[in-house]
C-alpha cells in the first residue's frame, strides 16, 4: 500500500469526473461527508450537502451512493433524498436509487451474534464515562472518542479477549478505526457493496472517497478506476490519491456539480 499519496486538489478532481460520459460517484459518511464528531447522532451533513448530492444524483449518466458502515435507516434518515444509492452496515444492506431495499448479506445468525456482542461490550464499560455502543443490527461499533485513554484500552483489551473465546469468534472480524472498534461477521466490507454497483453499473467511470480502515477494503476493491483517501496526512492507504478534509471533498462536490451542468449544454 502507498503511503505517500499525492495530494489532488478539488478542482482537479472535479474535472475528471465531469469529463467522464457516465460516473459512478461512492462517498463514505463519517470523516467523508462530514467531520468526524464527538458522536454519531453530532455528526450531520450541511443543507448544502444535501442539495449538491440531490441535484448530482439527477443528472443524466451521474450515479451516487453513499456507503456506510452506519445503519441504513440512519441514512435515510440523515440523507433524506430519491434518486440515491444508501448502501448501510459496511455494505450489507442497500436501498437502491428507485427506494427498494434488499440484502446483500444474508446470516440471520449474525444478528444474534452482535447482540451478544452488544451485551459483553456494555458489561465491559460498566459504569465507566466516555464510551458509547452502538448496535447496527449486523455490526457493533465501541465508541471510546470521549473516554480516558488509559481506560479507553484497559475497556478495549478486555472486550477482544471476551470476544476470542467466543464459539463463533472465527466468524467475526475487528476493525480498529478512529476512536472506536467496529466488530462485523467475515465477509461484510464496503468492497461486497463496491463490486455490486460497479456490475450494476458497467462502463460508469468508478470513484470511491473515504477516510477511514474500513473504506480500505472498497480501495482494494476498486480495480479500475479512482480511490481518494480523505486525510489531512498521509498514511498506509490502497487508494491512489488525497484530498485534506470532508471540506475539500465538500468544494469538490459542487464544483463537479457546476461542471457537469455546464458541459451538458
């Protein structure tokens, strides 16, 4: 994986995908779309950013899905627009441009493995401060953002040692992101939601953004195209290039707007 990433300015970035007779835009939510916040419920995108994302998601050849590791219903919820791929649970569950939704990973097993999993992480914090659990049906994100550090790994340690005896423990994986642990069955990652809209879109120009470990698996998955990771310093990434911040992939979004519009009269 690259670690030196060059930086590509929004404009730029803009003017390839206007270019492209047919797109396929993915975005990731969190540290994406907006800021990463204290909390979930904090984090929400500008009326601007819906608007931008509403008017691209309209434009003849022009495709947009945002994928989450979030449930779809917050989603929905928090991006309240027809016409939008809503893709929630790191790619286990869509609903498509036309409002159907369906499963693309199907283990009723699963579910009941993350509410065990539930159960066991809010018996590790106790009553300690500064943590957060959040149950996404087919995941289960700590949050320990607010938490004392030294606290933060003593809660953490003894939540993966809980989860390795665990009789299905070769069925889940862990995922270590910004101040928070996402445990997910194998087999759920953003690439299973990549490779099913890049089939179901052949020919679009494909382009994923994210900021984060669990967007490294749609990176890998995206064979032919482009990557963007979001990040204001380089680090290890499968992606191809960076852009600084959610604002810049903000700037970037209107400005492939404004071309695009322009290029079609």
């Amino acid at each position: 994986m690259g670690v030196n990433l060059p930086l590509v300015t929004p404009e730029t970035l803009a003017e390839k995908m206007a270019g492209a007779p047919r797109l396929l835009l993915m975005l990731d939510y969190d540290g994406t779309l907006v800021p990463i916040a204290p909390t979930p419920d904090q984090a929400r995108p500008e009326p601007e950013l819906i608007s931008v994302l509403g008017e691209l998601s309209l434009l003849p050849g022009r495709v947009v899905a945002i994928i989450s590791g979030r449930r779809l219903s917050e989603l929905q919820e928090l991006i309240p627009l027809a016409g939008l791929h809503l893709v929630g649970a790191h790619g286990a569950e869509i609903q498509e441009a036309d409002g159907k939704v369906h499963r693309l990973f199907k283990d009723q097993r699963a579910k009941e493995i993350i509410s065990e999993l539930d159960g066991i992480a809010r018996e590790c914090i106790a009553s300690r401060r500064g943590f957060l659990v959040e149950n996404k049906g087919i995941s289960l994100a700590l949050h320990y953002r607010q938490a004392d550090p030294f606290l933060a790994r003593q809660v953490i340690d003894n939540f993966i040692k809980k989860i390795s005896s665990l009789p299905d423990a070769n069925r889940l994986e862990l995922m270590p992101g910004k101040k928070v642990l996402e445990v997910r069955p194998r087999g759920v990652n953003k690439g299973l939601a990549v490779r099913y809209l890049c089939r179901k879109h052949a020919g679009a120009l494909p382009v994923y953004i994210g900021d984060d470990i669990t967007d490294e698996d749609a990176f890998k998955a995206l064979k032919n195209g482009c990557t963007i990771l979001v990040s204001p310093r380089p680090r290890p990434s499968a992606a191809s290039a960076r852009l600084p911040s959610p604002r810049h992939v903000g700037i970037m979004l209107s400005l492939l707007l404004a071309k695009t519009k322009l290029k079609a009269r």
